[in-house]
C-alpha cells in the first residue's frame, strides 16, 4: 500500500513525471498555435489599439476615423469602416505603449501577456476574497486555482480579439481587496482602471454615487477622481485636442452602426428606422431594479456581498457590449465556487454541470445565434445568484475580511 500511497501523493503534488512531460507538451503546443496565429496578422480587434497607440504617440488624433481606416488598410483591414478605439481618454495612456512598437505581431504578444497576467492576477485575488483563503480545489496546487478563468468562454474569447476588458476586471478585483481591507485610496485607484469601459459597470457607478451621497465617505472617489484627472491630463499633454477629439467621434453616430447588447435583440426587429435609442431601453430597466435594490440594503452596505450581482445585472442590462466583455462575469462565478468550496469539501456536481452546459451553450449560441448569445451566461448566473442569496440571512458569502491580510 506504501508504494501506491506515495504514488498518489506525488500525482497530487505534479511530481509524477508522466504529468511533467504532459504540462510541457501542452505548454509547447500552445505556444506553438499562440505563435502561428500571430503570423497570420490577427487584426480583430488589437488594430484599433495599434492604430489609435500610434496617433497619439506621434500627436494625432486616435479617434479620427479616416486616419485610422487609412492605417487599417495598410495592415490589410477588409471592412467597410474602420475599427475605433472607443475607450475614453483617459484610457490612451495605458496603451500608449504600443505606439512605440514596430513590429506588430511583438506587439500583440506583449498586449497579451499583460491580459493574460492581468486576468490571472484578478482570479487569484477573488479566489483570496470570496474563499477567506481557503482552497476551493482542494486535490489541486494553490497555484493553479486561477485556471478557472481560462474555462470561461467569454475569458478565452476576450484573448482572442486582444481586447482590454481583462483589465477592467483587474480594477473591481483591486477594488474589493482593498475595500475589505479599509484601504480606501488604493480601492479607488483600482476602481479607476474599471473606467476604461465604464458602461459595462455603470450599476457600480450608481452605487458609488448612491453611497457617497449616504455615507459623505468621499476618499475612494477622490482617489479615483485623481488618476482620471492625472490620466487625462498626460492624454493631453500627448494631444491638446484630445477631449474635442473624442467628442467628435461619439457625434458621429459611428457607435450607432454596431447594435450590442441586449439592445441589438430589439434593435434587429426594427432595421429600417433610427433604432439607436433603443439601446438605452435594458439601461433603464436596470436602474430601476437598481434602486429598489439600494433601497433594501442602504443600510448594510457591503460591497463585496454585493459587487457579484450587480457585474452580473449590469453586463445583462448595458447600453453597449459583446460577449467577451462578458469576462468581467468571473467575479459572480468565483463568488459562487467560493461559497460552495466553503459550505462543503468540494463544488456541487450540479453546479459543475451548469457551468460546462453554459459554456457549450454559450458556444452555440455565438455559433448559430450571436443576438442571444449575449444574454445567456448573465442570466443563468443571476438565476444561480438568486437562489444561493433568496432572503437577507443568506445574502453573506464570505466573512467579511475574507483572505489573509498582506
């Protein structure tokens, strides 16, 4: 029994070598498909940050559309329109850096490592809050809990278009972590990296506004309102007519080609007339929820108890989005796994199988049917939400300075 004893041990420690030489094989053949796609100049969606990058770098207009559409054009751009960097101005700094690259596929490999490390990094800080630093895989190492991000479908989907939302999730990570900590400088600091899409969150924004106007507690929204300004200003200082600029593309009506969100379901039904305001319609139906819900916990204000639906109510109801934005949807799933992993020794069976069943859905759905695909993971994570947290008792899902302190 010894022997088979030591040899499970060692299977669960990653010593046997069987495993060791399997990891690499996997390593190398994932490395060897990252590198064959970047050969083939993957424009959708990095172009944009490579074009605007470059424009603000050199002092041009990032959100000019025919400047843009001629550079996309060198690089083999196909499209009848150009593809805009909508993030906000303040955003430009952070990307910045790409504008001094010349090689474009070194460029999109760096751009994706910090996504990948940034998608990581935000896991394993979620996994630390919700779980109170408990594991919630607990046959695995420590070290590879965070390989849940890569299950997601809308996580391996926002790598493959390189988009920045990882990035935004990296801000409501930090956030939580340095809220529950009373840190509340650095939470705003963090919170400002959500900004780069604010719509996507703008329920948080409500509750922000909402609880400064409760509590006078105005430290975080200082410290955020801060790095905007400072952001701003280096955008600025990069161009002086950045803010003009970025006005003049939203007048445009270039943001109303694309119909997203739950808005393009409704839009598509009425093609032949100005159906941009309908965008708006899911955004009003969710500040409405909003406010019930502020209403019934005003006074037991909890952001990390209840941060995870309202990622989920906001994605659901944004005024413009896309499935892989849908990444920021990780923290009402570590959320959740967190909360099962400490009521019991391991996750629910059923829930493992909604899981996979969401993400083969939500591959289907992307396949055959892009309209609904959007609404599908938010709405079975609600529903999952809902019936783990149905009355004010059960509303708690982990102590509430879960993880070890730093």
């Amino acid at each position: 029994m010894q022997p088979r004893q030591q040899r499970s041990s060692e299977l669960g420690t990653g010593n046997d070598p069987v495993l060791r030489v399997m990891k690499w094989v996997a390593v190398l053949c994932v490395s060897f498909l990252v590198v064959a796609y970047v050969v083939t100049t993957p424009l959708q969606d990095f172009v944009e940050y490579w074009t605007s990058a470059h424009q603000i770098v050199a002092g041009r207009n990032p959100y000019s559309l025919l400047e843009l559409f001629q550079l996309q054009l060198r690089l083999g751009w196909q499209e009848a329109v150009p593809l805009m960097n909508l993030t906000p101005p303040w955003a430009l700094p952070l990307i910045a850096p790409i504008g001094f690259a010349k090689s474009y596929a070194i460029a999109w490999l760096a751009w994706v490592t910090v996504l990948v490390l940034a998608l990581w990094w935000s896991t394993r800080l979620l996994l630390d809050l919700y779980s109170g630093g408990r594991s919630i895989f607990p046959s695995e190492p420590r070290n590879r809990e965070p390989l849940i991000a890569f299950t997601f479908y809308p996580a391996v989907w926002c790598l493959r278009f390189a988009q920045i939302t990882p990035l935004v999730l990296a801000g409501v990570a930090g956030f939580l972590w340095f809220e529950c900590r009373n840190r509340h400088v650095r939470a705003g600091m963090c919170l400002a990296m959500a900004t780069i899409k604010p719509h996507l969150l703008y329920l948080v924004w409500l509750a922000m506004l909402f609880r400064l106007f409760r509590k006078r507690d105005w430290v975080a929204a200082t410290s955020l309102a801060s790095v905007l300004v400072l952001f701003t200003s280096m955008a600025i200082l990069m161009r002086r007519t950045v803010l003009q600029d970025y006005g003049t593309l939203l007048r445009s009506g270039y943001t109303h080609l694309f119909p997203s969100a739950l808005g393009a379901i409704v839009r598509y039904r009425f093609a032949k007339v100005d159906t941009f305001p309908l965008q708006f319609v899911a955004p009003l139906a969710g500040t409405i929820w909003f406010v019930c819900y502020w209403r019934r916990r005003r006074d037991d204000w909890q952001w990390k108890e209840n941060m995870p639906l309202l990622v989920t109510i906001s994605l659901l109801t944004t005024a413009y989005g896309w499935t892989f934005d849908q990444v920021l949807l990780l923290v009402p799933i570590v959320a959740v796994a967190a909360r099962c992993a400490m009521a019991g020794e391991k996750l629910p069976r059923k829930l493992m199988i909604l899981y996979t069943s969401m993400n083969i859905a939500l591959f289907l759905l992307f396949s055959f049917w892009k309209d609904v695909a959007f609404a599908a993971a938010p709405l079975a994570i609600m529903a999952v939400l809902l019936k783990f947290t149905p009355h004010e008792s059960r509303v708690r899902l982990a102590p509430v300075y879960g993880g070890s302190e730093p």
